[in-house]
C-alpha cells in the first residue's frame, strides 16, 4: 500500500465522529480543526499540502495552496502522528449535525470525487487535490458542483455529509438529484446538470431551476440535508432577522429576548 493503513471506528449515530488507532509510526491527515480529541503520544503538525508526495518541490506545494485557497478552502492540512510504542486513537468530527462516510479507496478504484467541503481525514499518502468541472453548464449552474474535491490513495478516507447519507450504486442508470444534495462519487460516473423540466415546474415546482444529473457505472453518495439548506432554514427563522418563533411553547421566550437585549 502506498496510503498508511488504518483502523477506524464510527462512533454516534446523527453527529458522528471517527476515532482513527495509530499504529507506532503512522500517522493520518485531516482538516484544520478537525481533531475532537486525541490520547498521549500523538504528535501533530500543520503542513501546506497533504504530504502524499514528499519529493514534490516548494513550487508544486505553492500551486496546490493556491488552487485551495482559490475556492475558499485552508491551504493547510494538520498532520497526526503516533511517536510512542503503543497503539494510540484521535477522533475527528464535522463541523455540523451528519454522518461520516467511510471509504475505501482501494475498493473504490482509488478515486473517489466529492464537493469541495466534504473531505474530513485520511490516510497519510492520500492525495487531496482540487478539480474544476468542465461541463460549463455545471460552472454556471451548479453551485458547488462546480469546484470539486478529487481524493486519491488506496487507504481509507472519511468524507462529511448533513442529515442521513444514501448510498446508490447505478449500472448503466442515470439519477437526478437536488445541486445540494451530493455528496460524492466515483469513478465511471458522469456528473453534469440539466434543466429540472419545464418552465412552469423550474418557477413554481420549488426544486430549483435545475438538477444534478448523474449517469454510468458506479457508486454515488447523497445526504438529505446540505448544510447550506439548515442554514437558511435557522436564519430565516432567526427573530434577530426577522424571522418567527417557531417551536416556542410560552410568551415568557419572547420577553426574556427584550430583557436579554435581544430583538
């Protein structure tokens, strides 16, 4: 295996998080401020890049840096490795109410495409690089869609996702989905977006005006509730924004805001 290789355990069932056992010497990646907790011995550093490639120059550093911090994503990952003698675990969460997806890469071809935000950490040799999609109607329409993350590595991998994660496997089939409400895919699968039907059904259907659409042979993951989605739903029934109490069993909420200070 070129990837360090790891054992893992999923732990909660909506707001997981995954505690990764460190052999001595091995060491796992992750997203800056990722980490939840972590036993003695484990050592962590913050590096450009995700370290799979340890012969790459300052130059190939500086430009991977640049393409993630071009789409708005840390130019830095944090590196966790075990320098005792003994098996030790870190645990690693998302930042918002989900489930983590474990992956495989070995089993999954060793490439796996997901959206810019989802990966979570992975074996040391992963590599964790950024693809723009060049499906034009995918740039324009697609959102997020359109800057993917691309991982690659042949150890496990563990991707975020909001609300419950679906998993489908498609043979030759096409499945069409909210922009929102993808996750990932793998390889063999065709991803672009179309039109969600006719005029009257884009303005007053409420699905949006189009959908992701993806076609092949392959495995894609789906969540029900993109973070996007939860925040505008929290926001527009702020008070402070102008929304409405919704679940508010008593008036005495409400004036304990006016005597909080809160409008």
């Amino acid at each position: 295996m070129r990837c360090h290789e790891l054992d893992y355990e999923l732990i909660g069932s909506e707001m997981q998080l995954v505690e990764v056992e460190l052999d001595p010497g091995e060491t796992v990646i992750a997203e800056a401020g990722a980490m939840t907790y972590m036993e003695e011995n484990i050592t962590f550093d913050t590096r450009m890049g995700d370290g799979s490639n340890p012969d790459e120059g300052f130059m190939g550093k500086l430009f991977s840096a640049g393409k993630r911090a071009f789409t708005g994503e840390s130019i830095f990952t944090t590196h966790f490795s075990n320098s005792g003698s003994g098996k030790r675990r870190v645990a690693f969460a998302a930042p918002y109410p989900g489930n983590i997806v474990a992956l495989n890469m070995a089993e999954l071809g060793e490439k796996v495409v997901c959206q810019k935000d989802a990966f979570l950490c992975a074996a040391l040799g992963t590599k964790v690089s950024i693809s723009f999609n060049r499906r034009l109607g995918a740039g324009f329409f697609g959102g997020e869609g359109f800057i993917l993350q691309t991982l690659e590595g042949d150890g496990m991998a563990f991707i975020q996702a909001g609300g419950t994660v679906v998993k489908k496997e498609l043979n030759g089939e096409t499945l069409r989905v909210d922009t929102g409400c993808l996750v990932g895919f793998t390889e063999g699968i065709d991803y672009d977006i179309q039109r969600a039907g006719s005029l009257k059904s884009m303005v007053f259907g409420g699905e949006g005006l189009f959908l992701a659409t993806l076609k092949g042979t392959g495995t894609v993951w789906l969540q029900s509730l993109p973070f996007s989605r939860m925040a505008d739903r929290i926001i527009a029934h702020a008070p402070a924004s102008g929304g409405k109490d919704q679940g508010e069993g008593s008036v005495l909420g409400g004036i304990g805001r006016m005597m909080g200070g809160s409008r």
